[in-house]
C-alpha cells in the first residue's frame, strides 16, 4: 500500500510543500515513486513522518530530527521512551504555567498599579491583569470588588510583595498542618482560615463569614482554583475549604 502526496498531506494535516521540503533535504524520502515520477509513500514512511511532527511539535530543529531518527542506537521503543519524557516534561512545566495564572488570578487581579518591570519581579513571568476582564464580568458589580480596586489601586511593589509573602506562609502553615495530620475542623486549622479571612480584609475588601465560606467552595467547585491550591499539596483546596466551613460555623454559632 503507497500513497500520493497530496494524501499523505491529508492525512497528517501538512502542506504538500512541507513534504516536498522534508524529501529535498532528506528527512523523509518517499519509498517509492509512481512510473511518472510521482512520490509514494509507504507505511513506514508515515511512520516516519508522525516521529518528525510530534518533535517538531517540541520545537525540536530539522537537523536535530534528522540526528534523533537516523541514530542507529535507537529503536521504535527508545523513540517511545524519549517522546514520553518530553511529553511529561512539557506536562508539568504547563500545569507549573497554568497554577502561576490561577494563582495570580486568586490574589493578583484586582487592579495591580505596577510598572511591566515591577509586575516581573513580583509575580514572574505571567501577568495578572490578564485576568482583569473575567473578575469584572463576575464580580464588577459587587462592593467587594469596588472596595479592593479602591484599596489596591495605590499599592506598590513592596505592599505586592508583602501580600505574595503572607500568602505563602500562610500556604505554608496549612501543609504543615496537614502533614502533622490536624484535622481541618482542628483549633489550629480554623486559627489558620481566619487568618485566610483576614487577610482578604486588610488587603483587599470586607469578608464577612458568610463570604469567605463561599469562596471556600469555590477553591474546590472552580477546578482552576483548585488545581492551584492543590499544587501546594493534593487535597489542600479541600482542606482549606473545610478549615473556612469550621471556622465560620465557630464564629457564627
């Protein structure tokens, strides 16, 4: 069985150019040609072809593809092998990514008044404001949002930098909790979420009880806040959840 380039094209979704280009340089050679001269491509030619697109994919050089597929040491499973640990690789340093928004959605989106550099230094490589037009259509018209843009319009670096610190401790505090094995209804893990809820009040707006318990459940409902939070430690989102559900029911008992 051989296939014209223009089906091969088709099939894995490149130009017929591309393929041209990959044959002149020697990347993949067609197996075959028709009696007029026209390229045939046979099974193990797509094969080929779908190793040098996925480490294409990778941002991986032609040559570099060529010298990875050609290394006579490498077999099918040595391919396999090194694909899966660029896959895992590229896996965490997205899910890294996408906990860096998240995170900066949570605690950073509600009006940074910082220079590009400033932002950089504080928060990474990632940039809260981003976000800024989703936390406006959810909750642009609440007094908490109107409160926090109020208070955080005039912060500066360092008053970002203390918030990004007492948020870690704080982050810090619950896993050591957990890890000691304090139930989430402990004294120690209610202690912890209403330091949680006063924070949100000194730096962002009034958070009565009612409030801060509806953010607990979306830390676990919002599966993007949850993966952030549980990127700290699994189940940490839930733990925290439950430490704000004790400590309202303390406080409003």
């Amino acid at each position: 069985m051989s296939y014209s380039v223009g089906q091969v094209a088709g099939f894995a979704g490149v130009t017929v150019r591309t393929l041209h280009h990959y044959d002149d340089i020697g990347l993949l050679v067609p197996s075959e040609r028709s009696h007029a001269g026209h390229r045939r491509y046979s099974d193990a030619d797509l094969d080929r072809l779908q190793q040098i697109l996925f480490y294409r994919e990778l941002g991986f050089p032609l040559d570099e593809v060529a010298a990875l597929l050609d290394d006579p040491a490498a077999d099918p499973r040595a391919h396999l092998r090194r694909q899966h640990e660029l896959l895992t690789a590229r896996i965490e340093k997205l899910e890294k990514m996408a906990a860096a928004v998240e995170h900066a959605m949570e605690a950073h989106s509600m009006g940074i008044n910082l220079t590009p550099e400033e932002k950089f230094e504080v928060f990474g490589d990632f940039d809260p404001d981003e976000h800024q037009e989703e936390v406006r259509e959810r909750w642009g018209d609440t007094d908490a949002y109107r409160q926090s843009q109020q208070k955080t319009a005039s912060y500066t670096k360092e008053d970002w930098q203390r918030i990004q610190n007492e948020t870690d401790e704080l982050t810090r505090r619950f896993v050591a909790l957990m890890e000691a094995g304090e139930p989430a209804g402990s004294e120690a893990a209610m202690d912890a979420a209403e330091d949680h809820r006063q924070g949100i009040v000194r730096n962002h707006y009034d958070c009565g009880y009612e409030m801060h318990t509806c953010l607990g459940e979306m830390y676990v409902s919002d599966e993007r806040f949850k993966q952030n939070l549980d990127a700290a430690r699994p189940g940490f989102a839930v733990y925290l959840r439950d430490a704000i559900l004790a400590n309202a029911a303390r406080h409003t008992s």
